[in-house]
C-alpha cells in the first residue's frame, strides 16, 4: 500500500488530561498555528506549524484553513439507533415514553429494508455532527446491529454497538428469550466485534425488562469474551428506581442488581445515573464502570440533574451521551450547552476545558480507547473535526469578540451544531463535508 501523508494547518485544540485531576491550564494543548500530519489513517505529527513545516518533504499536500479550529472527532457514550425516527415525541416521561414512542418505533427494526435505511441517515447524522465514535444500541432484533456495523465498516468508524437484550416487561412483538439473546448476541460477537475498528456491547436494555436469567446470561457473555463492552441504563428516573427496587426487593439497590450479575467492569457503561447515591458512586468508580452523562435528555424527559461534581470526587470515569431520541440532537455541541446549565443549576461550574474533555479524551476513557482516540497524540486514530468560526452569521460576529482560546470555546459549545462542523475525518479520511 502506498504511504499517504497529508498535513492539515489551522488553530488545533484538544484535551490532554481531566481538568478536574491536573487543573485547567495542564489539562489542553492549544497551537494558535497549528499543524496536524496524518500518515495511513493514524496521526504521525502535531504542534506548531512553524516548527513542524521545515520536516515535512517539500510535495505533501497541506490543507490550510482559515477562521476555523480542528479538534479531536467527538464521543458520544449513549445513544440509540432505532429511536431517530421519534426525536422529538412530546410529553412524556421516561415509562410512559416508552411505551407510547419508543416501543413501536423499535418494532420495525426486523426488516433489513428498514434496518438499513435508519443505520445510513444515523450514521450520517453523527458525522454531520463531529461524532466520529458512538456507543450505539441496537433493537432487539440482530437485524439492527447488522445493518448498523455494515454501514460503519464501510466507512471505517470506530463504533460500538449492541442488540437489546429484554425479555419481560415490554410488549410481546419486542421481547427475545433468555436463551434467544444470549445466541443471537452470541453470533454478532462472533460476526462483528473486532472486525475493523468495529466493537460489541452486550445490552441488556435496563434492569425492569430484562429476567434474572437473562441478565445472568448478559454476564456470562462478558466472561466468555473478555474485551466486551457492556451498556445498559441506570438511576435516570425516580419511578423507575422505584420499580427496580419492587422487581429486586432481594438487592440493596439499583447497581446492586447489575453488580450481582457480574455486569460492572472496565468497559461497562451506565447510562445517566443521575440519581445514583455516593456509595454507587463508588462501587462503579472502583470496578472501572463509567458512567454517560445525558444532560439533552434528562432535561426533556424531566429526568433530573446528574452530580457531575460527586462523580469527580470518586474519579469515576463519565462521558458524554446524547441519547438520542431521548435527547433532541445528535449535536455534542448542543449536548454541552445543556450540561452547561445542569451544572448552573446545581451552583457548580462547568469549564470549556472540562466539556472539551467530557465529548472527547473523557469518552475515549470511558471506553477504554484512549490510546486510539479522544487525543490528537502521534499514533492515534486520524478522527478529528474542522470546526468552523464563520458556520453562521451570529457566531462569526461573537467570535470576533471573544480573547482566548477558552471564550472561543465556550461560544462554539453554546452556539454550535452541526453546522459548525465543515469537515469530518475517520482514520484520516474525509467522512464528511458541510
């Protein structure tokens, strides 16, 4: 295979550690003239571009971009394939939703015709949006996952995905077996997880709709494959808390339950967690468990607000979810401007530094892949953004105000979407284009 080399020129700007660990000034790299170099999908080169131009052979092709930053792609940690087609239901909360949206939309995920139509308009929504990684649930159906991994290998993605394991406490047309997950999840391991930068998630929807056997099942799975991803949902809404507690009286809690299935780990994600207690905290922080902080979602479902700041005293790894169609945007942009406000309303800060980790470096952690992805560090995976300071009329007249580099940022995660993004790049080729 030919070598390709290319180079990329503009401001650059990503997270190098959690704020909340080594403060704000060690946590980001910032090259006002930047220069990104990408060999064969992996990044060989980053820093200043008058250090690094005078290196590079004289015929490399350069991208030079004005008025624009480039960051690392962005991670969404939770997020649902089969709900694009019911973002945005109104008026309800999370166990009613369900059953009025949810479920139904979830139903036509068997038909590969449909599978595979909903897996094309997702996968481009993400890119549209800068998320170069996703940890994606499927339906029930295996049909979902199928079509959803063919799309992303076709575009080389680094992608996680999984089919929903619920065997009780959903309608009879959406449930599997005990047994029927464990095959049927059994042979998309099989099939997909490690293929490419492809990934498997057991997904055990949440603990009501799911047996005990069935989640001994899920854990049985992640013993037998041991670098599985495991995703599921916990603590998001009060009343369902309180249905875990009635279905589990024998546990001492929500996590206790999926605890006592083996199903907390190193690559184990939780979504939303927002009313987890610190002893839960705790316990996840010490197995490895992250958790997807959802801000979009617990906002329009009346979830709640997730206690980012008791998350960081345990060192518990979280990301950035957007949980869509809970949440209303694929946008991770839009995501921080709401995780913004859930901090405003707890009287606590949320830095741009701290966001900036949160959608990138702290999602690459959650999922163990921060040696591939969330840094623009030598050896990494070529996944990063083109951010664009002129995307709308509005943002380009506040851009111009803005001092440094963290009121910069600040502006592109209250006023960016997806138009911001001009250019999306996966393993250093272009995925989109605005």
């Amino acid at each position: 295979m030919p070598l390709t080399r290319k180079a990329y020129r503009a401001a650059i700007l990503h997270s190098i550690a959690d704020p909340a660990e080594v403060g704000i000034e060690a946590s980001y790299e910032y090259f006002e003239d930047g220069l990104l170099v990408v060999e064969n999908g992996q990044i060989s080169a980053i820093g200043h571009a008058t250090e690094l131009l005078s290196t590079l052979p004289a015929d490399i092709e350069i991208t030079h971009y004005q008025n624009a930053l480039i960051t690392p792609g962005l991670i969404d940690t939770h997020i649902h394939l089969p709900q694009t087609g019911m973002v945005g239901a109104y008026g309800e909360q999370l166990l009613d939703w369900l059953n009025t949206y949810t479920f139904p939309c979830e139903s036509q995920f068997a038909d590969k015709a449909h599978a595979d139509e909903v897996a094309d308009i997702f996968i481009k929504e993400l890119l549209r949006n800068g998320t170069t990684t996703a940890l994606v649930f499927g339906s029930v159906h295996p049909q979902s996952v199928n079509s959803f991994f063919e799309a992303a290998q076709q575009l080389d993605l680094r992608m996680i995905a999984g089919k929903v394991m619920m065997d009780r406490n959903a309608p009879d047309y959406l449930t599997d077996t005990a047994e029927s997950s464990y095959v049927e999840s059994k042979a998309l391991i099989e099939r997909w997880h490690g293929k490419g930068r492809l990934h498997y998630a057991v997904t055990p929807r949440f603990a009501p709709t799911s047996t005990p056997e069935q989640l001994t099942l899920a854990g049985q799975l992640l013993g037998e494959y041991p670098d599985l991803y495991m995703q599921t949902h916990i603590s998001e809404n009060l009343k369902e808390v309180e249905w875990v507690k009635e279905l589990f009286p024998e546990r001492k809690g929500y996590l206790d339950v999926y605890d006592h299935y083996q199903l907390l780990g190193e690559r184990s994600v939780f979504a939303h967690g927002v009313h987890l207690c610190d002893d839960e905290c705790a316990r996840l922080a010490e197995t490895g468990s992250a958790i997807a902080f959802c801000p979009t979602s617990n906002f329009f479902l009346g979830s709640g607000l997730f206690n980012l700041p008791m998350a960081e005293k345990h060192k518990l790894n979280v990301g950035l979810g957007t949980d869509v169609g809970g949440g209303t945007s694929f946008s991770l942009l839009q995501t921080l401007n709401e995780a913004y406000k859930v901090m405003q309303l707890q009287g606590a800060r949320l830095s741009p530094f701290k966001s900036l980790y949160l959608a990138t470096l702290g999602g690459a952690r959650a999922l163990r892949l921060e040696d591939k992805i969330g840094t623009l560090h030598a050896g990494t995976d070529a996944d990063f953004l083109v951010l664009d300071y002129n995307a709308t009329p509005l943002l380009s007249y506040r851009l111009k105000q803005a001092n440094n580099i963290a009121e910069t940022l600040f502006v592109l995660m209250t006023l960016g979407d997806d138009r911001t993004v001009l250019q999306t790049y996966a393993a250093g080729k272009l995925v989109h284009q605005r």
